[in-house]
C-alpha cells in the first residue's frame, strides 16, 4: 500500500532528476561552446587581406573590389546576411567581367569594410554607395544589380538619382510594391547576438556554404570558401544589427514612392525561392513588375534565392539581351 502512494512521488523525483541532468548538459555544452567560440575567433581574420580598394566614405572605410573593364559598370549590391561579398559574389563577376566592369560593394557592417554608427537607412546606403564609386573611380550611369534586401536600396538609388542608372538587374529581390512585415523586435535581435556569442552558427556553417551552393562546383577557389567561411562566424556586429532593425522600415519607404518609368528594370526569379517567401508567389511577382512600367522583363531560372550561383553565362546572357532590346 506504502509503495503505491510513494510510485508518483518517485516518478516525480526521477522527471525531476532527468531534468536537471539535461539542464546542466545544456548549460554545460554552452559553457564549452562559448569558450571555444570566443577562443577562436579572437584571431580568426588575421591574415585575410582585402581583395579590391578600400575607399573613404564620410570618415570610415569601405572595401569595393572591381573585375572587367568593359564599357557599362554593374554594382552588385548584397542581400542581408552576405558576410563577405567581395569573395561571395567572385566567380559571378568574374564571369560578368567578360563584357562588363563590375564593382562589388561591401556596405559597412560587412565584409572588410569598417563598422559605423549612423543609422542604416535608404538614404544613407545610397550616398554611401555612391561616394565608394566615385572615391573607387567609376563614374555613371550604372547597372544596378541587388540581391534580396538590396533591391530597396536599388529603387531607392534609381528614385532619387535616376540620372546616375542605366537599368536595374534584380536578383531575387524583396518586393517594393507592398510590404506589411514589422521590423525585428528586440528580443530576436538579442537572440541572434546571444546565438553568435555561444558559436552556434558556428556548426551550422560547416555545412551552409555548400548547401548555399558556395562551392569549387560554382567556381570559388578554396581559399575564398575558407574565407567566407570564417567571416560567416562574424556576421553579427552592431552595425548589421542596425541594418536588420531598419529592415523592413527602408521597404516600407520606399513602397510609397513612385518608381521611374524610364528606367529598364530586368528581374531574374529562381525556380525554388525561400519557403514563406513573398515571392513564391507568381502573382506578387507579376504585380511588383507592374511597379517599374513597360519597360521590365521579368525571367525564371532554375536556382535557389541565390540565383546567380550556378547561372553565371545565363545571367550575363541575359542582360546582354536585354540591353540590346533597349
């Protein structure tokens, strides 16, 4: 009689028991975690030179890195969450080099450019942008070519200088016809810092980089994948935490602007986009290219978010068709 009171007392202590056990591993694990983590990324970029100029901009430096000297010049402007640009989008511009020059910008935050204050705003962007083209020696109109995020930062630039565009090459772009997303709350920003500091992404980028498709397949060299690699352990600072702040708030400004007609838009959608992504969406995409008038094209091509990688010839193929229709 005794044992049958005191089974759910004993089957209390044992869950109890298990309980603690897998706190104190987590915690445990985490301790380990974060000391090895902090160990080694004290010296983890020692080493890693950068590949183009470093130019200034408003007192800090910016790193843009150049391929080509063809006639017209093609900024390619990086998505959120692109550590290192300059190596990232590499065998890309190599491959655009061939007819074009093309400038790859590391925006402060990012890559080996320096890390800054001021607010990450559209307009801030833009003139950041466009004082490391004119401090790197390139000179409108430009051919400008955003991925993800970076298509506000393109309209915004074609918006308020639309004499210094030629034509937008959109990668997989946020749409910026309509946004109705909040920005990130503080508790996930924090989270995302937290997560860096233990070395969480740490594991996880082991194996990013191939599923991501950054691999000596798509023409990276394997010093630039080694690269990439550790500055993906550095993602997080305060600057690009301002930048994922803002995010939604620089979308937001510029979905209430008008888009200049006059400016070719050519939009390249890949055939599996982010799951949840907005532009999985056929419709969206259609009622975002009505945004930039008669003059877009929108095409599909087999990829991921990533469009570019694996698609070097038919992208350079493409723009080359397009600006002849024009």
């Amino acid at each position: 009689m005794n044992k049958t009171k005191n089974n759910p007392k004993k089957r209390g202590r044992k869950v109890m028991m298990i309980i603690l056990i897998i706190l104190a591993a987590y915690i445990g694990l985490t301790l380990i975690s974060t000391v090895v983590n902090q160990i080694l990324s004290r010296n983890e970029l020692d080493g890693i030179e950068p590949t183009g100029q470093l130019v200034e901009v408003n007192g800090s430096m910016m790193h843009i890195r150049s391929f080509g000297d063809g006639e017209h010049t093609i900024v390619i402007m990086p998505g959120l969450g692109t550590p290192l640009a300059s190596e990232s989008f590499a065998p890309f511009a190599r491959e655009l080099a061939m007819e074009y020059t093309v400038v790859i910008v590391e925006y402060f935050g990012t890559g080996h450019s320096d890390q800054v204050d001021t607010p990450r705003t559209n307009a801030n962007f833009v003139d950041e942008v466009r004082q490391a083209l004119s401090a790197g020696g390139f000179e409108p109109p430009f051919i400008l070519m955003p991925h993800s995020a970076s298509g506000a930062y393109a309209d915004y630039f074609a918006i308020r200088h639309p004499d210094e565009v030629k034509a937008l090459v959109l990668l997989d772009t946020v749409h910026t016809h309509e946004h109705l997303e909040p920005n990130m709350n503080e508790f996930l920003a924090q989270l995302v810092r937290f997560s860096q500091f233990i070395g969480a992404p740490r594991l996880g980028n082991l194996f990013m980089l191939s599923i991501h498709g950054l691999t000596e397949e798509n023409g990276f060299t394997t010093e630039e994948i080694s690269n990439i690699r550790r500055f993906m352990n550095h993602e997080v600072n305060p600057t690009s935490m301002n930048r994922s702040r803002l995010y939604n708030e620089t979308i937001h400004e510029v979905v209430a602007l008008d888009f200049p007609q006059d400016i070719p838009v050519l939009s390249i959608r890949p055939t599996r986009p982010n799951p949840g992504s907005a532009t999985t969406s056929t419709e969206n995409n259609e009622a975002h290219m009505e945004r930039y008038g008669a003059d877009s094209k929108m095409i599909v091509l087999e990829g991921n978010h990533n469009i570019h990688l694996g698609n070097y010839v038919a992208i350079r193929e493409a723009i080359n068709a397009f600006l002849g229709e024009r």
